[in-house]
C-alpha cells in the first residue's frame, strides 16, 4: 500500500488481518485504484441526420410520422362496398393459424 493512502497504523493493520483471517480491503478510491479517465472517442456510424442541409427537422421528428390507427373492419367494409375488389383483399392475421380440430 502507499504511504498516502489514509488508514490505520502498520501495527493496527497486522492486528485487523489476524483478527479478519484476511487482508482489509478498504472501500476508499484512490487515483492509482481507478481507471484512467481518458477514454478514446465513440466510433458512432452516420446516422439520418448526418447532412443537415437536406435534412429538416420537421422531416427527422419521429412524431410526425405516427398516424393514427387504422380500422380494418371499415377498410373492409370499404372495398365490399366498391365492388367486386374484397375478394383480392384480405384481413392480415397474426401469424401462422394452427387449425384446431
């Protein structure tokens, strides 16, 4: 340990590791314990918004693209009532439909 480093005596130390069965391990942080605070800098691939002088930020407000919620039962309702064009069209399901017997 370094000498600057806060703690007991040596005579108190070698009395604390008997009676511990172990060396002490202080919960102080000192300089030489803790990483270098010099970090190299982030390598953080261009994003949208990379060329701001074609990008405008209404365009890049994510909030302008959420519309809201479509209702398929009227879509459907729609397109039965143009004409023949339902039959092309189907209401999407969740996924794979297992069919019970």
């Amino acid at each position: 340990m370094s000498a600057l480093r806060r703690d007991v005596s040596p005579f108190f130390q070698r009395i604390r590791a008997f009676l511990l069965g172990r060396e002490h391990t202080l919960a102080l942080r000192f300089e030489d314990d803790v990483a270098d605070r010099t970090q190299p800098p982030p390598k953080i691939p261009d994003g949208p918004s990379q060329l701001y002088s074609a990008n405008y930020y209404c365009l890049r407000d994510g909030r302008r693209e959420v519309n809201p919620p479509i209702d398929l039962v009227e879509q459907q309702k729609q397109l039965s009532a143009d004409g023949g064009a339902s039959t092309a069209t189907k209401l999407p399901t969740p996924g794979q439909v297992y069919a019970w017997d």
